[in-house]
C-alpha cells in the first residue's frame, strides 16, 4: 500500500535534503522550537495560560512578563526575538518594572490546539540569528515546504503547515520525526555560536583589509596574497620573496633605505599587517574546519545526524567545538587588540609622510 504521512522509514533521504537545505532548513527547525521548546508541545496547560493572559492585554509591562511567566519561558522568548525592543536577557533585566514590552503588530498564538506564527515573526526569528537568509528566499523556501514532492510515492508531503494566509504551523508527523534525533534547540545554538565567531571574523578581516589598503590595495589580491602567505610560512623577508618571484609592485617598494626612519617604520607596519592578514586566514580555515560538522564541501554529517551527535554528545563533539571556538576567540581577540594599536588616521599620515619622501627623495 502506499503511503501518504511523512516517515522516517520511507522518507528518511527527503528529510535530510530538506534539512541540509539551508533555505528551508531554518523554517522547519525553528517552528519546532517555538513548538517544542517554548510551549512544551502544549501539554502545560498553566503555561499556556499565562502566555494567553499576557496577549490579551492592552500595554504589556515587564512587571506583566514576570508575574505570568516562568523563568524559562522568558529566556526561550527572548533568545527567539519575540520581544521587538529587548535584545538579551541581560537587557531585560536592566530594564524597571514599568518598562512597556512590544511584542509586535502580530505574534505567536494558540488556537484549536495548534501553534500558529505569522510569517513575518518566523522569518524576524530566523533572520535574528543567520542574516544571510534573505526574505526573498525565505518566501521561496516556504512555498517549497507546503508540498514537497514525495521519493518512494505520489504523495506530497507539507513540511510546514499554512493556517489563514500569512500564518504557519509544523505538522505533527514532521514534528514527531525530529522529536526522536534528541535536542534540536541545542543543536542551532551551536551551529550560532560558529556562525557568530565566523561573523566576528569577517569583521575583524576587514579591519585587517582596509589598513592594507591605506599602504597597497594589490597587496590583497589573490597571487600577491599567496606569495605573501609563503613567504610567512617559510619565515622570509615579504617583500624581498614578492621581487624574488618577479611580483610586479609598484616603485615605492624598491626603495631599500633603511636607516630613513619613515621608510623603517612604513615597511614594519606594512609586513606587521601583511602577518595579521596571515592569522586571519588561519584562523577562517579552523573555523570553516568546524563548519564542516554540518554543512560546505567535504561535510561531516548530514544535519540530522549533525542534531543526533551534539544531542547526546557522540564523539566528544561538542566539548570539541567549544574547545576550538573558545581558542579561535582568543585568537579573534588577539588580533583585534593588535589592531588597536595601529589606529587608521596614523597609518594615513604615515603613508603620506612616506610619499612626501619619496618626492623629495626623487627630487634631489
């Protein structure tokens, strides 16, 4: 007989291509936290109630949040950006009694026993945490999910639920699945946590960039950065490994003045960075390393199986992400106060000092 409801046994390699996609990946996990981890699959009725109470008031102040809602609850509403003016916890707790709580035009609600979220609210969820996912391609995923055709039978399967025209739901069958591969809520706040120091460091590379730029923008392209990167691996002199391989850089690197204390200082800043911009590399490709547990070429996991390992911690895995992100921080850190030493408007006028020199220099 064929089958028509969603299953592991028959649907296994779909749900994993929905999973692994990162589109619609984020829609179907998060409307299973809001499910599972704020409402308890809404078998606490008391729970359900004091969320109900809050909604129906006219302002919401914190003191309101406090007296109706858990502890847990607020953390979990937090985290997922239900309240539009708070960011964190830590934010909430600075904030007085009387401090008015915005949870937006429409909201999460619960009607006939089943969890409804407004489209807007699930992609502001989403977006709070992966800013790549553009609503755009959100839209697109969401029409994808509602019928997403079956492997093995004719049957379509909806992996998201559409209540009304703008609202949606997980289905049971789909939730029920994910259920069994252990905690899916811990398994995004990791996958956060290294979408997070991967952000960080993009940041701090652009820092790096930019106070090349100031001294040679072609510095930073790809044949140049890769015999700079050499030279640094085998501990040569930068610029004399860049003349050495015939790389074409413009005059003011032939200039060989050593005791002019401008062109001194000029060349130190110059490699000093050129070696930050080498820590940064290293320091994306250990990042992108971890990333590989659950997604890009040469995956580890498919993200079920990336869900059931950091559930129940197989391997060691996530006492092994953390360990490799606590030190990558470090390192991020490392840099960052480096490169608060060199502020931009000095190495500016060094570098216009250095050009004054080398018109003087030409000159005489």
């Amino acid at each position: 007989m064929e089958h028509t409801n969603l299953s592991i046994g028959n649907d296994k390699n779909l749900i994993e291509k929905v999973l692994d996609d990162i589109e619609m990946r984020y829609i179907v996990l998060f409307l299973y936290v809001i499910r599972n981890d704020l409402f308890r699959d809404l078998n606490d009725s008391e729970l359900i109630e004091s969320y109900e109470k809050v909604l129906i008031l006219d302002e919401i102040f914190k003191n309101n949040i406090l007296n109706f809602w858990t502890d847990e609850f607020i953390e979990v509403a937090v985290d997922l950006g239900l309240f539009k003016n708070i960011r964190s916890m830590r934010e909430f707790q600075q904030k007085e009694g009387d401090f008015i709580i915005r949870l937006g035009e429409e909201t999460v609600t619960i009607e006939k026993d089943t969890i409804s979220v407004p489209d807007h609210t699930l992609f502001s969820i989403i977006n709070k945490k992966f800013k790549f996912l553009t609503r755009r391609n959100f839209n697109s995923a969401l029409i994808k999910l509602k019928g997403v055709r079956c492997e093995t039978s004719n049957a379509i399967h909806p992996f998201v639920s559409e209540i009304g025209d703008h609202d949606y739901a997980i289905p049971d069958d789909v939730y029920y699945i994910l259920d069994q591969y252990g905690n899916i809520y811990q398994a995004i706040k990791i996958e956060i946590t290294i979408e997070g120091v991967y952000q960080r460091y993009l940041e701090i590379k652009e820092k790096v960039d930019e106070l090349i730029d100031i001294f040679e923008p072609k510095l930073r392209t790809k044949p140049i950065s890769k015999k700079v990167f050499e030279a640094i691996k085998k501990d040569l002199d930068i610029i004399k490994h860049l003349k050495d391989e015939k790389i074409e850089l413009p005059d003011k690197f032939r200039h060989n003045d050593v005791d002019n204390p401008i062109l001194s200082d000029w060349n130190t800043k110059i490699v000093l960075l050129l070696n930050y911009s080498f820590q940064m590399q290293q320091i994306e490709k250990k990042i992108l390393e971890i990333r590989k547990y659950y997604s890009g070429k040469g995956r580890v996991f498919n993200y079920l199986e990336f869900i059931e390992k950091v559930s129940f911690n197989e391997d060691n895995i996530v006492n092994t992400i953390q360990t490799a992100l606590i030190k990558l921080r470090e390192d991020l850190i490392g840099v960052n106060n480096e490169l608060a030493k060199l502020p931009k408007k000095g190495l500016k006028l060094l570098n216009l000092d250095f050009d004054r020199y080398l018109i003087t220099s030409s000159d005489d």
